[in-house]
C-alpha cells in the first residue's frame, strides 16, 4: 500500500483528495493537515466524509513524516516552503497549487507577483498531465498538478499542437462553476450576483494564461500566444472551455477526428465526442472533447472537465498512480454522474 | 409631489426603494443614507440606478430633515434610534426593520434578543399590510412594514382566518431567493453552498414566526399557532410559501374561491389563482395565492411574491401611497416578468 | 456473480441503475431492454457510460431469461405484466415502479386509476426500504422500491412512529430536483419555467401520500394521515423533505437524538445530523436526517437523499444485496460529491 | 396616440412586447394575434398580463388592419408572408423575425434554407440598432429588429468598427439564457440537461453569424469575418458576449475609452463601463459594455443585454419609437433589476 498524506486538506481540492484516496485500493490516507482546523475531525470539516475518513486534521505535516506520497493542496506561496524538504526525505510530491507549474522563475514572478524560493525543483518539476506527458511523470519525484483550466483547454487543444495543426493565436473562453473559486465566500460567489448572471474576472491577466502558454509550447515545440478568458456561470461543478484556433492546413472533419482519436488512443480518460458535456463527466475523471469547423480554417475545439476532478484532486490521483507504476485508472474507474 | 428620503440605502431594500421611488410620480428622492458608503454615488454601489438618481449617499440623516416621508431600511435596533426624532419633526415614517413590528416590548425582547428603546411608537405603529389593515395604514404617522415571509404567508391565509375558517395551527413552509439574505457573501449564500441546494435555517425560531401570529390573530380575533420553516433555494428574488391550515367546516373548493375573491375585490395587487407563480410576480409588487384541499378538511395554500417588492421595497411605496391619500397603486402598476 | 438484467432502461432510472451496476463487485449485467431504442448502444443513450457499458439495448426481455436478478424500470401499469413470467422463473426481482408498493388492490386503484391485474404477487411483495424492513427483504422473492419522495420523508419519520412518538397528521413538504421528472421535457422542466421557479404539483392528490401512509402505518402499527406536496425546485439531483408532526409526550432535544441514533445504529446509509444537505448525499446511497423542535410538541423532521440513488436506483441496489445475502453496502460504498 | 398589433402573440417576444406597450404612454395595444390560441384571453396564456392586457387573441391580423403600426412576432418564413400586404396599406411594420435582417436574398437562401420571396422589401428594409441607424429607422415605413446576439454583439463591438480600429476576423462566444430558446420544451431546455451544464449549439454555423458580419460590415465599410458560438447557460434572461478582437493601431485602455463613450453619447440605452452585469440590465432596455486589454493588440470585449428587452421586444419599441418621431425611450426608460 502506498502510504499518502494531504497538506493543506480543508478546502475544496482537499476534501476531493480525500473523498478519491479513501477508496483507492491501493492508497491509504494516513494524514491530513489543515492550519485553519487544527484537531478537529475531518468529517466534521466534509461531513460527506462521515464514515469514510475518520482522523482528525492535524496542523503541521509531521504526521506525513513517514509518508510515501504528498498531496500538497496550500495555497501557491506556501507550497515552495513545504515542499524542498518533502522532497529531501524522498517523499514523492505532488503539488496542486500553481507554484511549480511554470518551470521559469521570471514567468513566475510577472504572474505570480512574488520571488520564487525553490529553483532547483521549480526547474525539474513536471507537468502533471498524464494524457500529454506520461512518462516524464512516471520518473518524476515531484509533479506540479495542472490549473483547472489548463487541464481542459490543453486537453482540448492538445492534437492541433502536437501535430502541427495550428498556427497563430488561439482564444480560450472558459466557464467555470463555483467550486473553483474556492470555499471562502466572496462577492463574485455570493448568489445574488452570481445566481443569474455570467462574471468574467481577470479579463486579460488570468495566471493560468501563462501555463496554457507553456504546455501547448511543450507539444508544439514553439511558442503560442493564448488568450484567456474565465468566467463563473451559475453551476457548482464544471468547466467548459471553447477555443478557437486557426488550422495551418485544410482538413476534412473526419480527418480531424481519426487524428484525435489516435493521439488519445490508450487514454482512457478523454473522450472524442461530437459535443462535450458537463453532466457526463461531473464526479468522474474523465476530460471529453469535441469540434466543429467554422468555415475558412477556423476550429472551434470544446472541451468539458470536472474542475475538482480532472481538473484537480482526480488527475493528482492519476498522476500518482503513474509515478508509483500502478494503472493509472486505480482508484479513478467510475464514471461521471450522467445527469 | 411628496419628498422622500431613505435612511440606509445601500443594501438589496434600499436600492430596491430608489428603483421604484425613482419612478414615481409623485415622490421625489431627496437624499439617501449610508454609513459605509458616505460621499459616494449612490448609482456606483447600485450600478442599475446610473442615468435614474444622480445623488451621493449622506452619511447622516439631516439630508432627510426637510422631508415629509422617510423609509428607514436600516437593520434591526438601529431604527428605533431613529424614528422618534423624525416621528417628532412630522416626518411620515415607514421602517423596514423588525423594529415596529410586534407591537409588544416583551415579544420583541424575545425573539429579537434586545429591549425596545421606544414603547411609546411601538404601541401605535401601525403594521403596513394594505390590503388588510388599508383605513388604519391611511391615518398612521408611523407604518411598520412587514418582513418578506408574513407579508407572502399572511395575505395567502388572511381570507381563512378573517373568515373564521381556520381552527387549529398553521404550518408555514417558505422557499426564498437568496436575495432575502442581504449584500453580504455569507456561508449560507455561497454559491458552492446554495447552488445546488435547499437550506433550512432558524427552524423552529425564526422572528418571522410571531409576526404571522400576530396579524393573523388581527384577522381572526384570537390567537394563532404557527409553525414556520424557511429556506433558500437557488433562485434570487422570490418567495413561496406552502401553508397548511385545517378548515373549521366543509366548503367546496368554488365556494373558498367565492371568498377569496370578495375577500380581495378591490385589491389591485392581490390574483387568486390556482398555482401561484413566483416569475409572474417578479419585479412587481403582486402577489399570487392559490390553494387546493387534500382531504379530511386540509387545505393547502400557496403564495408567491418578489421578495423585494411587495415583500419589501414596493409594499413600503404602496403603503406611502395609503398614508399620502394617493391610488395606493400609483408607481407600482407594472406588472411581472413573466418569464 | 449475480446475473443481472435491467427491464425499461433508457430513462434516468435505468441509467443510473447501469451507472452502479457496472462497478457492483458481485453483479454482473448481462443485459438491458429498451422498447425505444431496441439494437442501440447504451452508451449512446447514456454517453457517460461510454467505456463502462459496452451492451447494446434488447427489445424484449428474452436476454433477461437466464440471469438471477431483474431491475424493471418500466412505467407503472407494464411492471405489472412483465414481473409475473419472471418469478414464476424463479428470477428475483426488484420493481421500480408504483405497481407493488401500495399491498392493496383498491388503493391501488384509487391512486393509480387502473386496475390491478397481479393481485397474487401484490400482496407477497415486499416494500423495500432496507433500514426498516430488512429481514422481510432478505426473504423476498419480489421487492416494490419504493418512491424517491416516500424514501426520504419514511426513513426521516420512522423512529417517531416506530416508537410510538406521534400523533396526529403529519405534513411532509418535499422539493425535488428535476430529475425526478424524467427524461421527456415537459413545460415544468423547460428552464424558463421552472429555473427560476418552485413549483409545486398534484397538490393534495400525488401517489406517494398512501405510499407514504402505509409505510408509517407499518412501523406504527396503526392509521396515519398525511398531508403531501411535492415541489420541483431548480436543482437537477436531490430531495430535501421537510415534515411537520407533533410529539405524543414531552421529549428533550437530545432525548429524540438517542432514540434517532439508536434506530439506526447499524444502518451504513443514514447519517443522524442537525441539517440535513443535499451536496452531501448527491452521487451517493445516503440519507441525512436531522430535526428541530418548534415549541408546543411541534417537531420539524428534515431528510435529504439523491433522488436517483438512495431515492431509486442505489436503494434498489441495496435491496438486491440484501435479497442475496450480501453485505447491503456492496457496491455502494462511496460518498456523496460533498460540493 | 399610436395604435399597434401584435402579429404572432403567444411567444416569451409576443408576451414581452404586450408589457411593454401595455404601459406605453403614447402607444395603445389593440389587437394581438395568435394562430395556436385564438379567442383565448391573452392573460391566460401570459399570467403576468392579468389585470394589464384584456384582450382575447385574434386568428387573423384582420384586427390589425387600422393600426398605424405592427411588430411581426412570427418565425422567420412566415413573416414574409404577411408584411407585404401591412406595407401597402401603409403600416408601418417591425418585424422581429429574420425575413428581413440580411438584405440580400442570396445570403438569406443559404442560411435559412429557403427562397425569400419579398425581394423588394427586403432591399429596402433598415436594420433596427437605433444607436447605429437613427437617422434611417426614422424614415423607415419597414425594420427589421435585429437578434439578440448580435444586438449584443454589435453593440460593443461598434465603435472598434466604425473608427476603424479593429483589424483581421473577430470571434463572438456568447453566452444565453434559456428563455431565447422560446417557449416550447425542447431537450436543450430540459433542465436535467441545461441546469448545471453549459451548452454550446449552432457551433460555427448559427444564423447570426451573418448579421453580425453584416452589421459590422456596415460600420467599418469593409467585410468582416466573424466566428460566433452561441451556448445556453442556466439562467432564465439575459445574453452575455465575449468578444474578441485585434487593434489595428496602438491604443492606451483610456483612449478607447473615450472613444466608447464619444460613440455612444446621447444613446440612453448604452452603458460603458467596466465589466458589463446581466442582473443590471435584466428587466430594462439597457446594453452594457465593457473591455480589458489581453496583450499585443488583443481585445476582449464584453457586452450584456436582456434578450427579451435590448435584445428583443424592448428595441422593437424603440424603434417603433424612433419611426413615429417621439422619444426614443418613451415607455422605456425604467432600470434593470439590478439583483
């Protein structure tokens, strides 16, 4: 049994861990931190934890000391101080905030505003999408966990790239639920304003631009330049993102879609369909992806993640099973709520 | 035309009163208060006011000294430190508090927690439900108006128990809007929270409770037992009650309907349907009330109103319009959304 | 293995019956009917099981004929002629539909509208909720499922009538998500109606008030009149039960919490709590309860459960496993999404 | 006063365009027509028009005929039919169906699918953005109000077009609620399907594509290439577009600015401000626009409308308004919700 411990486990990303590793046949929750709740029983925290997890939070990750594997879910900025010494103690990392995703330290401070303090392992860091980097992961002592975001678009995106399909800009616009704005009640979250209404935020300057930047950059093997729009519509789970891109070259719709369907060949977690849906994957870790053609090379591709799934607490599960040799479905194979 | 001011203008009450007020044919907004937002313009804290009042919030109410009408939208407590001066000056007063609600000091105490600061006002305010108290409304200098849920649940039973039709207690079950719980991001209204959700709160305690029991017994002469249970759903503006009363004799249905339409004959705002609908009373001030037996002498009765208007702003303005002599519709007559 | 067969699958019953049949550790199904969509894939009627069902849809039962367990999710009125042939085979089955729950033929008539053509078989069947009639289940051949309203408002009743706590009606007040609507649009599930919007429906008149009367009739052991009003409120999963009834002698609040928890001690499935919340049942086999006193012997009971889960298919689950000796929670075993 | 009909009534237009003119001061409602429902009382199959609107719906526009003015509320296909004849006896005509948006019967027959068979009005018929086509809706005997997305689309793309700043194609990701949908169950409206989902349809090739590429070809002088994706998203009013563009000359964010609000200056209608908020013009005839800078030449551009007021029955009035010379916000000039 892999031995796993959550840092920073009183949020949202943190209950899905938990919720996903206390069936994990293979993983056992041996601890689980939060400064916010020190001692207090973890269900009382996620009462949908009732009867599946019964410790209590601890405050510092001396009960991880042992551990094989750390889920690290604080907030960026904390995780660089956490997780150098995790590391030193051969713990394997996994990291779910945005702190070591961005592989530079310069792109770190424009986005992030702040100086990043753990350069070495900011440099060998991997980019913790399964489906796109398997087995860089597979020998990785650290992961940095994608953004919910660049989960779905690059997912969506990622066949165009790889193979050479796109070229100029593309557009990403993303809807998300709620639940990606985090447990803290805010203006944007309050019903009232967000109940019956769609609020972009961030409009040009979102951090996860950068990071969509990066990984189509990875499989192009060129720059590309992303625009990124979220917004909150009035769901609690779910993402889903339409970009548009140029193609470089003519394509019949088929063609396009046998090119999808054998890049994601083997990966059981993407599926190629006509339009994607939020329902059919929300509580599952699947990623679905489709496309349509609109008329003089343009591409609308479509793209639908649970955000606390796939879009986080479920790909960071993915990732370790591959970085422990596992299938990469153990603990993961059930499918989405349907409706 | 009759100069008005509102005495705590910036939460979802006071922009809803500008919203109307600015309309208005005869009432003219003189000034508006906040403390937390002194010196700003009021249509920068209610965008949907810009091009409709052109004023700044007053952090004090001295702006409202030459007024012949003040709707105090300030919270519970805070009005009765108010009123008694402008009562004093002349002023017509509508308070949307709890304040001058109950009539009684030792019921306030109660269920509000603190002592009343002003028996006198409290023993003479008259409680602003125009359909059933229009001739005393018409003559009071001081008009308590009623909380969202009594103004929704009473108007749906008053036929039964001013009629003498109903015998025993009264269940009240609400679902409200979210916008019932004010401007301020709670744990309650955070989308995550309520998005996908019904919440009970205040279950057996809520100081709506014996403010039904009250202007019920005004109707019926006796007293009332209520049981009320409100919740949130995940709509913004709206309330519905479901009520459940027991008949004292066997009628037809036609013939409760017979009573129910004299009962409100007359009452531009008040439709007896079979189904209450709240999108048919949204951003209006009517209010729908249906009702349909189930057997053994229950009787289900059903409401719906705009929280917001006649549960609030809209009713104030209709009672201003009673207590100035004017067609109490004057200002309000627009109907719902629909859809 | 238990080979199963699924009879009128292509609804949301059907879907979620497959969705936690697919991953059961000891069911196997072996086959799925659809007079709509006979020869179809099934992941084409429901794509999130794409990759977990790989069946396609027979049009007649025939596939049926060998397994040891049937799930008939046909509409009430066609169980009742399917489910003869196969017990007389000796398969177990587990109805979903009205047809077996009421035990009387003229009830059923009275509520339904038509008349009962297996009369033997109604009086045998079981009614299924395993919490409070598990060793009649564990014997059965034939079990009625019962309704997602009755699910919720019996189990947050039952220690008050199973210990001789209430007396008098009982008013059960439910919201629904929409789900429970199924599949076919209708104009109370279009969005513009019903998305901002509580609707109630069949008030006074709906099926499940018998269902209801009965099942608390047996725990009681005597007449129990009920006063039921279902509500569609704009979630999709979910139904939150609010019911008033009086005690039949003083009790404190911790008194009721003991004899709660002591009722169902030993059942995994039901979870005691102050408020019940649905986002902590969704996607899951449980039901919370929680209650408040309202003064005067008045006791407001509340339940959440997943319409489509605990409220149907997940129970129908649970009661296969109990027909079969197997621990009830096999293959149910996972939490609610929590948020 | 101006006496109008209502052609094809009992829709969410027909039923928006009676509340509005139902409160017109200088417009009377004297005949409404409905094909489904004649000798109905239109406040049976619009509720929220009872006590406002007393007609019955007439079969035939015979009622129509001594109007000075008629809005064609038919679909598309239809309204060709009867305008013709309306023209000739020289009433004024706006006509909220496609038939005569897009001025050219060639790029009516491919997008529509059928042959137009107006040809003459269709060349002369203005395009109704009152802030874009004052001056020729003034003179117009025949409008054609414009969809709702590119009501919304257009208005805050405009200035960029008409000043010629924007260069290369645009791409258009609106965001609706459901009630654009009209008033007939459809599965994309059930809301099993739509309540927590985001629904893209029409991808790259919705009928609005073209009329937005139109109307932005009108401004600028010059063709335009568009790429819209429509999505429905689960509120009931309102439309939401994120549009995005590139700047064909280096512009500081307060230039543009002042160029937005030089563009829209004495249009009542529009407001400029940063992010544009659906719940503040919900319910008002209000567009509200919004930008941010994405870098290199990027701009997105946000825009927000009811889609049944601005974005339907609301300009129609406006523009009925502007044909018959008096105030173009006569009967309009009431603010959004607003919450």
């Amino acid at each position: 049994m892999i031995r796993a411990a959550i840092v920073g486990g009183s949020g949202y990303t943190g209950g899905e861990l938990a919720r996903i590793v206390c069936r994990h046949p293979k993983v056992t929750l041996e601890a689980m931190t939060s400064r916010q709740h020190p001692g207090v029983k973890i269900s009382k925290v996620h009462p949908f934890l009732q009867g599946f997890v019964d410790l209590r939070f601890d405050e510092k990750i001396g009960g991880a000391a042992d551990c094989d594997l750390v889920f690290v879910a604080t907030p960026y900025g904390a995780s660089m101080d956490i997780i150098p010494d995790l590391l030193e103690r051969g713990i394997r990392v996994i990291d779910l905030s945005g702190d070591y995703r961005l592989g530079d330290a310069g792109v770190y401070r424009k986005w992030y505003g702040i100086e990043h303090k753990d350069l070495g392992n900011l440099a060998t860091a991997v980019y913790g999408i399964p489906e796109l980097f398997r087995s860089e992961i597979s020998k990785a002592p650290l992961v940095a966990n994608p953004g919910c975001y660049p989960t779905c678009a690059v997912l969506s995106l990622a066949p165009l790239f790889a193979e050479g399909l796109a070229e100029g800009k593309v557009i990403v616009d993303a809807k998300s639920g709620t639940s990606g704005a985090g447990m803290e009640p805010t203006k944007s979250t309050h019903h009232p304003n967000c109940g019956a209404n769609v609020i972009p935020y961030k409009v040009g300057s979102h951090r996860h631009t950068p990071e969509i930047e990066m990984a189509l950059g990875k499989l192009s093997g060129g720059q590309t330049e992303v625009v990124f729009t979220p917004h909150i519509v009035p769901i609690v789970r779910g993402i889903f993102c339409t970009s548009y891109a140029t193609l470089s070259r003519e394509l019949e719709h088929d063609d396009l879609y046998s090119i999808y369907q054998k890049f994601y060949a083997g990966s059981r977690f993407v599926r190629v369909n006509s339009i994607p849906s939020i329902p059919s994957v929300v509580g599952s870790n699947f990623c679905e992806i489709g496309y349509e053609f609109a008329g003089n090379g343009n591409v609308v591709v479509m793209g639908a993640v649970d955000n606390l799934v796939k879009g986080g607490a479920g790909q960071a599960v993915q990732n370790a099973n591959v970085m422990f040799g596992i299938d990469e479905a153990t603990g993961l194979d059930f499918p989405g709520l349907g409706v």
